[in-house]
C-alpha cells in the first residue's frame, strides 16, 4: 500500500512539474486566457 501511494504521488509531481513548465513557457492554458483577455481590454 506504501509503495502504491509512493508511485501515486510521484506521477502526481510529474505531471505538476510538466504543466508549470509549460505554463510559464506561455503555451498554457492561463497563459492562453491571459492573453485572451488582456487583448479584449
């Protein structure tokens, strides 16, 4: 059970680190709304 929960939160940190990276290299998606709506003003 120690192990599952281990590989569990491993991926869950994976994928966080993924999504931050992109994300702060402006290809996300809150840096896609940002600019959605910074160009609506």
């Amino acid at each position: 059970m120690n192990n599952f929960l281990n590989d569990k939160w491993k991926k869950i940190i994976f994928f966080s680190i993924i999504v931050i990276a992109i994300e702060f290299s402006g290809h996300g998606i809150f840096a896609s709304l940002f600019r959605l709506l910074s160009s609506g003003n």
